[in-house]
C-alpha cells in the first residue's frame, strides 16, 4: 500500500512540474538546465526577452521553463486613410472665396445661412453662386471639430445693400459719424430784449411776446469751433427770470492754423405769454434789462453785459 501511494505521489509531482512549465507561455518550450530555446533562440537562465506578439514579456526559469505575460494587446492603429483636416478647410475656403468672387455690387445678395458668429451679418455670396458644396464641406469640417479661421467678424455696424470689395461679396457698411469732440462750457455776457425790426430800431407795443437774445462770453474763431450747445429760457415772476447754457468745441485742425476772426455763441427765446403796459425787467444772472411797453428800442435790441 505504501509502495502504490509513493508511485502516485510521484506521478502527480512530475504532473505538476511538467504543467508549471506551461503555465503562462507561449511559443515553443524545451526544459533544458543550460538556458531556454524560444522560438528557435537561446536564452540563459534569468534572461528576459520580448514575447512575439509585440507587447508581452518573457523570461527564461532555472528548470528551462519559459513564463510569459499574457497581457491584452491593443493592436496598432492603421494608418488614416480619410482626409486631413487641413486639406478639408483648405477645400471649404476654395469653394467659399469661389461662390463669393464678384464684379459688382449688383453681383451680390445671397446670404450663406449659419456663417455669423452670433452678433454679425450672415457672409454674402453671389445670387446666381449653388451653396450646397460649400455648406457640405463646413459641415464635414464641423463634424470632425477641425480648427479654422474665418466667418464674419464680430461687429454689427449699419450697411446699405452689398459691396464687391477687391471682388468679394460683402455688406455695404456705412462709415459711423465721427465722435463730437468735447465741448466745454461758455458763461453768458450779454442779455438784449427784442422788438419788431422797424426802419429806425425796434418797437415793443402790449400784447407782444417776450423776445430775448443771449450771448457767450470768449472770442471764437469760425474756422476753429463749434458751437454744441447754445440755449436760453425765460420764467416769469417778479422780473424776467432768464437761464442761459453755451458749450463750444476746439475742432482745430493740426495741419491748418485757426482763424482769427472773434465770433460768439447766440441763443433766441420767446416768452410766449404776451406783454402787457408798464414797466417790466428781464434778469440773468448780475445781468439786469429794463424796458417800458410800449417802447421803442435801438437797433439790435435793449441790452445788457458784464463787459
């Protein structure tokens, strides 16, 4: 009964050897005490050497046995045979200048649906230009997330019909008025009442309006500002309360000198309410004016100032 147990026990110990050996390798396996033979190579105890498939490793046991990885391999990417994307937008450019190039303005007037930006106009192509390549190129290019430049730009500006500029396709933009230039403000200097102009200077009779004019202070040159503001309001009460606002600008030219002529700023205003008989006073200011109704005025009016 021993002897039987010590013959099986042996045989399953040169069993487990025999498949230990196996156990993770691939490729051909020879126990050889000298070293390993894999795939028609030698290799010495302890070598390492890399498993024909590319990705794996093996290496060589003390009992000639071969063990190997057995990780997944992930097989190589093959070449890409669809188009790059810098060939894809280089064509979608071709066929965008194609279906924009122009003679005239009245070329001009088809919209290419999708090509703002979101605060712009749409691109213009001509009427008679067929979109469908291009629309199907950028589509492509879309899908693909390739990078690319152009579209409309961001800006929104007025525009009048189309334009073919440089014989491409775009809005007629109308150029935005120049900024007024910053004005700064002018005191009142002088406050005349008004009459009706007759031959000899100016009569005021019961039942006219107030009539006043206001004048700036300074010495203006016509060539080189701009009146922005000049106003002027009257308020009734004890007298004639009037308020008066002037605000010029230096539009000076640097590649011309200014004149030098001295002008001032005006402004007109009524009363509307009519006058009635007596003595009355129009104040602005220090400025003080009194007239009678009816009266007779000098020519230019009855006026006041600081100077």
């Amino acid at each position: 009964m021993r002897k039987h147990l010590s013959v099986s026990a042996f045989f399953a110990l040169g069993l487990f050897g025999l498949f230990s050996s196996f156990v993770g390798c691939s490729g051909t396996v020879q126990n050889n005490s000298a070293g390993c033979d894999y795939n028609g190579k030698q290799y010495a105890q302890g070598d390492t050497f890399p498993m024909g498939d590319g990705c794996n490793n093996c290496s060589c046991g003390e009992r000639g046995e071969v063990q190997c990885t057995l990780v997944g391999c992930v097989p190589a990417p093959g070449p890409d045979a669809g188009p790059s994307c810098d060939s894809l937008v280089s064509e979608m450019k071709a066929t965008l200048s194609s279906v924009q190039k122009c003679q005239s303005a009245a070329d001009c007037g088809q919209r290419i649906p999708g090509s703002s930006c979101g605060c712009t106009r749409d691109l213009i192509a001509r009427n008679d230009a067929d979109l469908s390549s291009y629309l199907a190129q950028r589509a492509q290019v879309s899908e693909l997330d390739c990078a690319t430049e152009g579209g409309s730009v961001c800006d929104c500006p007025s525009a009048d019909g189309f334009a073919c500029i440089d014989n491409v396709c775009a809005w007629n933009y109308l150029k935005p008025d120049p900024p007024e230039p910053a004005c700064e403000p002018y005191a009142a200097a002088e406050l005349c009442v008004r009459g009706t102009p007759k031959s000899d200077g100016e009569s005021i009779a019961a039942g006219d309006p107030l009539q006043i004019t206001v004048r700036s202070s300074g010495c203006l040159s016509s060539s080189c500002s701009k009146v922005v503001e000049a106003s002027c309001a009257i308020d009734s009460g004890v007298a004639f309360d009037v308020t008066a606002n002037f605000c010029v600008a230096n539009n000076k030219d640097p590649d011309r000198a200014c004149t030098d002529d001295c002008g001032i700023a005006h402004a007109n205003c009524s009363f509307g309410q009519p006058l009635t008989a007596g003595e009355h006073q129009v104040k602005l200011g220090s400025i003080a004016v009194g007239f009678q109704v009816p009266g007779k005025l000098p020519p230019g009016g009855l006026c006041a100032s600081t100077r």
